[in-house]
C-alpha cells in the first residue's frame, strides 16, 4: 500500500513541477501573462489550471494520510502564481517524506470515511487508494498537462513522465 | 500486483466505454458528425481520440500480460467508428478476465522488458507497473476525456469515474 500511494504521488508531483517550469519558461518566450496560464481551462465548466494542481495535491496528500489514520494537512488553497503552486507542490512531496512504510503497510482493509458531495461514504483502503484517490489524481494532473498543452506550451510525454 | 492492474485497468476501461457513450448520444443530439469527435485532438501534435483510446487499451491489455509472463494479445488498431472503440474496450475487458490473480501476484520483481523510442529497457514488475504502465495509461484515458468535455459533451468527474 505504501509503494503504490507515497513513491507514487511523490515522482507525479515532481514531474508535475516540471511541467509547470516548462509552461513558466513558455510564457516569458511568447511574452505571455502567465495568469493567462494559471486561469486557462478547457471548458468553462471545468476546473482552471490552478485549481487543477490544487485538487491533484490534495489527493496526494489526503490518501496516504488517511491510510494511515492520520487526518491530512490542511492547506489555504490561495496560490496565485506559479512560485506558489511550485511551494504547495514541494509541501506536498516533504510531507509525504515522513510518512513510512509502516504508517500505510497493512491499511488494505482499513475503513476509509469521506464526504463526497455532502454524503459520508467508507470504503476499504485499497479500493479508496486504488479506485477513488489514483484516479482522481491522475485526472488532475492529466488535465492540468492537457490545459498546457492546448495553450500551446511545447510539452511531450517524456516531460509528463519525467517532468523534464 | 493483481489488484494494482487488472481491477483498474476494467474499471477504467468500462468508465471509458460509458464516456464514449455520451459522446456519441451528443453528437446525435447536436447534429455533429461522430468522426469529428474521433478526431479532435487538444493540439495539433497531440494525438486524435480514437488514438487516446487505442494506446489506453494498449497500456491495459500489455501491463498485465507483460507481468504474468505471456505477450500481450496483437490488435489491429484499425478502428473507425464509436463501435469499433467498444468492441476494442470490450475485447479488453474480456482478455483481461483471463489473467488470475496466480498469474500476476508475485511479480514485484520480475524483469520487464521494453521497446521504448527504439531503445530497450528493462524494469522491475512494481515499478513498471506503477511508474510507466499506470501514469501512461491514465495519461490517454483522461485526455480522452478531456478531449470530449473541450469538444462540449455535458461529462461531470462522475462519468469519467464510473461511466454514467
């Protein structure tokens, strides 16, 4: 359980990072604001870039805290800049730091309790880790690159996998 | 390691098929041609959606296969319409309703190998599975999402989890 939520948030986070100092480098060469960026979507009813790395590291940071009964830090969600989503998502990866593998090891059957929508719902840890957190996560991540990408910053797969 | 892939990758898939679904009931709606969905893409260098849905079903039918030893089964990628990706998925979920639990637990550290770019790689089965396989294969299957909600089909996060 903890190889498949804390290495795994913490490597889609840094690449994550990347993908922003990519899109940061782009917006200085076209002479782009880069709240253009940071408020770009790719509907209108769905989430801008920011609030997508909001919601992606609030996964990573809530998963593994709940597999290992912890309540999950709680964060102002006020970034307003690429300097600040970079911030939240390095607080991200250092708070998954010191979590270990005995904290999450064994949380497979562990009740997890969740407000989804207004509603109180539990479910085993390995479904809530497995079918509920890693897909919302990769969705967020995924989009956030996807948002980058129809705006034109000269990413490739590699840069998503690897954040460089 | 059966648990980390084969129950993800159907439950993805089958979320997939009902994302499909909408889109072609929107298209019906709206009068829209459905190849203009299957081949819209977020950028000119990204690939169109029936490649995003392609290379997702890739990714689902090669990780397990790769880890429970066998070669993943060989398609044609000749798909043409909406109904060709739901056979396509759908042939997925059915090969992967083959692989046990025998077949695939235990593979932590089997030695995959891999064509990538021409290269070849070789990596152990957990990190091929939850550092190249996973973040690939959700990588497509939420552009492909992406790409639909960009293009106007009404789909809420709720769809993209469970299909309907």
């Amino acid at each position: 359980m903890y190889e498949a939520s804390v290495p795994v948030f913490t490597a889609r986070l840094k690449a994550l990072s990347g993908v922003l100092s990519e899109a940061e480098r782009n917006a200085a060469e076209r002479r782009i604001d880069p709240q253009v960026f940071l408020a770009a979507r790719l509907a209108p009813d769905m989430f801008a870039l920011t609030r997508q790395v909001q919601i992606a590291t609030d996964h990573a940071k809530g998963a593994p805290s709940r597999l290992a009964g912890l309540a999950p830090p709680k964060y102002e969600d006020n970034e307003a800049s690429f300097a600040d989503l970079h911030a939240r998502l390095a607080r991200t990866v250092d708070y998954l730091e010191t979590l270990s593998a005995d904290d999450i090891d064994g949380s497979e059957d562990r009740a997890i309790e969740l407000k989804i929508g207004g509603r109180d719902i539990a479910m085993p840890g390995m479904q809530y880790l497995l079918h509920f957190a890693m897909p919302n996560f990769y969705f967020h991540v995924t989009t956030a690159y996807d948002i980058l990408r129809h705006n034109g910053v000269p990413l490739g797969k590699v840069v998503f996998m690897k954040g460089h």
